[in-house]
C-alpha cells in the first residue's frame, strides 16, 4: 500500500499568501512525491494547487479529497474524491494521511491542525510560513500541551519529520 | 423550531480543568435552558458534562452528539445522537448549533472552534476559562484574522452574545 | 435518555404517495409519542412530515436529521440537525434511533431499510404502504436473506414491534 | 483527472459467494483497469477483493475506501483510504466513482445500490451473479421506479456501460 502525505494550507482566496509561501508548497508536494508517497490535500487552489503542482512535477500522485464536486479540484490533482460532505472532508483527509504537513493558514488549516494533533496524527508545520502556522511554531506556546506538532524550517526537513514518522 | 446553542470545551481526561472552569461551563448550561434554547455539545464528561448539568438545574433540553454509542453520554444528556463516526461528530455539533461557547480546551475545543470560525457560525470564547480560549482570547492574535470569535469575561455575558446573534 | 424511533418513507415529490399511506405515518408518529419515545426523521416533506404532524398531535417531541439547511425542515420538527453532509444524513438518522419504521419508500427509503438491517437496527416495514415496503414485505424475497426486517400491518403494530425491540 | 469506477459487493463472510461470483467480480476490475479507469471499492474482502485482484493482473490502480482503519484493506489495495467513519463510507465510495457495477450482495450492497440511484449515479447490476443483483434484475419489479439501474448479463457488458456512462 502506498504511504500517504497530506498538506494543509490556504486555499487561493487567502490574500495573505505570499509567492514565498507557495513556493515552499510546491516543495513540499515536490519532496512528497521523491519520496514515493502520494500527496492528499483538499484539492483546491492556493497552497494545495502548488503542493500538488510540486508532486507532479517529480512524477507522483496526487489525491484532492474535495469538499464538493471534483469540477472544483486544480488541474494536477489525478484522483478527485468528492465527497460532497462539506468541512466534514476535513476529517477525511486528516484520516487518510499517514503524516500531515502544514503551511500558513487561516481557521480552516487550523481546524486539520488541531484535528491531527488531537487523533494522534504526526504533525509537522513550516515555520516561517505565515499564518496559524507561524503563531504555533512559538514554543512558548506549544509548551502548554501534552500533544504537540514538530515544527519544520524548511518544506525539505518537513518531509523528511514526516517520512520519518511513518 | 428550537434555537440550538452549542458547548465546546475538554472532556473530563483534561487534568488542567479547574472547578471555576467546570463551574463557567455549569453557568452556560444554566444561562442557555433559561433563554428557552437547547444546549448541544459532545455529550461526555468534563466541561459538556458541567453544561448539560446546568442546563438541567434550569429544565433545558440537552442533546449530546455522541462520537459513538450512546453509552458513553453523561447522565443529564436527554437526546443522545449516536453519530459511530468519531471526532466527524465534531463537524455536525457545530453544524447543529446557532451559535457556538468555547471554554478553556485543547486540539479538540480548537477543532471546533476554528471549524465554525470558517463557516461562518457565531462563535463566543470565555477568556479566563483556560486553555485554548484564553490564547485566543488575545487581541493581538485576532487582529491577524478577518474572521475572528467575540470574547466574553462570564457564562452570563457569553450567553447574552449568542443570543444576541441567533 | 429518551428513546428514539426513527421513520422512513419519501419525501412529497413522491407521486405515489396516497392519503393512506400518509394517513398510516401520521399515526406511526401519533403512536410514537403516545408511547414516550421521540420521532426522528430526515424532517422533510412526504411521509417525514405526516409522521411529525402525528407525533405533535399527541405533544411528542420531533427531530428532523436534514441533509443541508434548517430551513428544510418541515413545520412540525421541534430539533432540526443541519447536517450538510447531505444523504450521508441516512447514515446517521439510521444510528440516532433505537429502531427504524418504514413505509412505502423509493430508493432514498430503501437506502435506510439496508443500512439499518446491515447495522442490527431493529428495523420494522409496513405491508400495504406501497413502495419498497411492500416490496420487501414479501416472504419469499426475504428468506434469501439471514438479517430481516420485521413486517407490520398497521402503524399501531409497527410502534408495538418497535417498542418491544428498545 | 482519472476516471473512477466503483464495484460493489459482498465481503468474504458472505457464505452465498460462489466461484462464479467472484470470478465476474475478478474480471469487473479487469476490465475497469484495461479501460484505463481506478478500480474503487470498500476495500475489504469478497468481491472487494477479487476485483481489485482482477485490476492487478491488468495493471490498474485500486482505490479501497475503509469504513476504518487501512489495515483491513485486502493486499490488492493500492491507496487505502482509511475514513473512521463506518458504513458511512459507503456513501463516499458512492459519491467517489462515476459509475458503480454491483455484484450479488446483500444489505451492505443494496445500501449502495440504492444510494447511487438516489442520487443519480450511473449503476449497473450484473444478472446472475446472486443476491440483490439477481432480484434487482427483475423486470416487473424495476418498472415500478422512474429510476432504474442498467442490468448487464457478463462483466464485461458491464463495464462497458459503465465506461459509456461517464
């Protein structure tokens, strides 16, 4: 059975996001699909559209879990699940991964964050990357959990925590 | 139709619940059977336990959507829903609720709060109470978000919030 | 905790619906609540809705598990459950009740027959609504199978089975 | 985007599967994998699993969607997709594919059968491999719905409406 990776990131409508923090995305899903897993991410724009650009082009797989149609999933994802369940597909994805890495992101990256942490999921964010990511990369922070994630400088140690754990 | 308010906050295991946390969350329970609403929430023990006890001091309804079987509901849950489809269960309490009180909490709370945080659903978080509520309550976290929970300082005023807003 | 007891049936864009069968789920639900338990449904139009207008008219109490909205539901539901999952709501009305009522039913109903039958729902069909019910009332069909469904000839017999079986 | 196509079946306890039934459910993901589709099941064993055998020897890719963890997928399983959610994930199998092929099957399969018609996904049953297949292929009994599945009589007739479908 193939081993899976999972990205949570911003979708394209985060302002936010800057070309630096795609770039790492697209690292990311490029690091991924080297190490012969398979990239599972929401399936939409932003950072999952440059993680899943990233995984294609070292030749992998990329799997969206979509919260709707798979007429929403960006054009290098090759296996769309449409789930129609909405946020629930948040679950899923988190579920389906072997080890998720997180980049940036608003409340709903934190929502797969918080979900991987507390089903015991390795959990790996990049700091420097903007956005919840950055504000859970604080140890002072982090030290008031039991449960915690790593914390990465760079998309190529984030996949190499994450390729580790699994 | 009933209006639904939810409880997010840690089951009984979280050994940094305090009794003026669990007695916050008793006072939510109260305050939302007095304005004639139901009080939703996971349906274990700790923080959701406190809650639907309060609720039941006041004669309120108290439904716990259950990750499993309804076995495991606290002893003042009058509707169980046993979802058997784990912390998925998550995303449909935050669906069911009009509007929805974090307490104290960790990656589990969190999970709920940022997931209705990005749908959209009035979200009112307790500061004092602990936990990831008291981190989110901080002014200079928020203004990093466009979306953001409003801040209560007691059961009381966090319940008037929710009713303000459904 | 209450006891719950779910129905299954079309909703009213079911053109074969008669007034007899509506008329046979609006006492299911009358018996439903003359019995104490709480009627549970997918709180639409058709059959759900004549069953909840029953369990009113003997003061029971109504929850409707939606597909999307609360604004679906039909008038006579005291606790929409807006899941937003959409037909994956079968899933769920189908493990929230201690056992399962069906009359008539296309597909959508058939769904909740299989699936409470393949989970051990206590699961009671009514001969003479029409539909899958009467389809599935058949002796013959059903001694192919090891699992079955109880049949009933009237909604007070069907409340009776299903109230033995809690 | 690769095209999906589901199989739908009994486990490996179901005592009615007879060689013949597996050796339709072998030659389906033949079939599926030599026009060049995934071959998406629930993973498990049966038809589950000869199917995806049958994607193997033609070098296909298998999709198992798992009502829990990824350790019960059968060795055929190229991506398991671990969900926690039970029966759950019959209706994301459903959702997932672009056409589903049902074989035999009892409750579990008339539950997806069901399903994909509801919400109007291309279905194909195969007559005579058993089970709900066989008394779903009954004229007299489909002309009673306004929505039917397509009955084939070899698995190669049904893949090939299916592939026509989507």
């Amino acid at each position: 059975m193939k081993k899976m990776i999972g990205i949570s990131g911003s979708d394209g409508d985060d302002l936010s996001l800057t070309p630096s923090t795609l770039k790492i995305a697209e690292e990311v899903g490029y690091y991924v699909a080297k190490k012969g897993a398979v990239l599972v991410s929401g399936g939409r724009g932003g950072v999952m559209e440059a993680a899943a650009r990233g995984a294609k082009k070292a030749q992998g797989l990329t799997i969206g879990i979509m919260p709707g149609s798979a007429d929403e999933a960006n054009s290098f994802i090759d296996i769309a699940i449409p789930t129609y369940v909405g946020y629930a597909r948040n679950y899923l994805l988190v579920r389906s991964v072997d080890a998720l890495i997180a980049i940036a992101g608003r409340w709903g990256t934190l929502n797969e964050i918080s979900l991987a942490l507390n089903i015991g999921k390795p959990t790996i964010i990049i700091r420097g990357s903007g956005g919840w990511a950055d504000i859970l990369a604080d140890e002072g922070l982090l030290k008031k959990f039991e449960v915690r994630p790593y914390v990465a400088s760079s998309a190529r140690e984030a996949v190499e925590l994450a390729v580790r754990e699994i």
